[in-house]
C-alpha cells in the first residue's frame, strides 16, 4: 500500500510539472505572455513547481496552472516588450535608484494598476517576500510565488516589521533607525 501511495504521488507530480500554465484574465499593461513556460529551481512553501512564463521582456511566476502578474527589470524601461510607465511612478523609481543601486530591481502593476518596486535578489520567482520599496509602510512585502494563495499578487505586512533605515524616497514611511542601510543589496542571496 505504501508503495502504491508513493508511486500515485510520483505520477501527480510528473504530470503537475508538465502542465502548462493559463494565463490569468488580467488588465496589466503586460506584453504577450509566452506559452512555454520555464522550469526553475525555487524552495516555496507549498510544493507545487514554480514556473516562469516569458513576457515580453517581463517575467510572471506560475503555479498550479495560475499564472500571476509580470514583473519587469527596472533597467529595461524604455525597451519593446516592457510595460510604459507614467511620470509619477517613474519619479518613485528614479528616487529608489539613486539608494538602492541592484541589478535585480523590478517593477510590477498588481491587479493590473498597483505600481510596486521589489529588490528580486533571488530571482522574479524567488520562493522568498521582497520589500516593497514603494508602500506606504515599510514592513510591506511581497511574494511573486503566491500567484495561487488568497494573499496571491498582493503586499502584506511583513514578518518582523522594518529591518532598514527610514527610506529617504518616501517622507513618513517610518523604518529603524538600526537598522540595515538603503545602499546594500540584502535581498541578495547569502
């Protein structure tokens, strides 16, 4: 019986790996987004495999066949495939840049109108919460992996509350006087 339970397992998850994603009825301003999903290797609290599905220039995590919204690199602004963004979400950005200097930078529309900025050092579907550098309080995270949870595509309250420095991007957004300074990568991985 245990043998039968095992090998029932084993074929869900070899044809769960092998299911394509369907893209989820959104309004993001998101290019196409690719049909072939990639396979990537991510530690996620449900075990369920994550995939990446192509957009434009953009990424969007995928699990359980939902598909969530696209992020994009801060650094292709401007370029075919990534989303244009208006003057007041593009002030914030320029402000984060100046502190938080990261490869990884991203931005994403939630819901298809909610402007975020995360530092993905773990990649666009780390199996980690990234800080949402924008929101109105510091302790504000999202995880691009939660595409099929009820939190999916949203920030929440962090665990622990604000472990930096008072962002100075965003008067009142509190933070710790301690704590870890803007100019270093702490997203990345260790």
């Amino acid at each position: 019986m245990v043998f039968a339970l095992g090998f029932s397992l084993i074929g869900c998850q070899a044809r769960s790996s092998t299911a394509s994603p369907k893209p989820s009825a959104s309004t993001a301003p998101a290019p196409h987004i690719s049909a072939a999903p990639t396979a990537i290797a991510t530690k996620s609290n449900i075990n369920a495999p994550i995939l990446i599905v192509h957009a434009g220039l953009g990424a969007a995590c995928s699990r359980n066949g939902v598909v969530g919204q696209p992020s994009y690199l801060a650094s292709d602004i401007g370029k075919p495939g990534v989303p244009t963004i208006d003057a007041r979400n593009l002030s914030i950005l320029h402000k984060i840049m100046r502190y938080v200097r990261s490869r990884t930078l991203r931005f994403s529309y939630l819901g298809g109108t909610t402007f975020i900025v995360f530092d993905a050092g773990y990649g666009p579907c780390g199996g980690t919460p990234y800080t949402v550098l924008n929101a109105p309080s510091c302790g504000e995270v999202f995880m691009p992996t939660d595409v099929d949870t009820p939190r999916g595509n949203q920030i929440f309250a962090g665990p622990g509350g604000c472990f930096h420095q008072p962002r100075p991007w965003m008067p009142h957004g509190g933070g710790n006087p301690n704590g870890a300074s803007w100019s270093q990568d702490n997203n990345s991985p260790q």
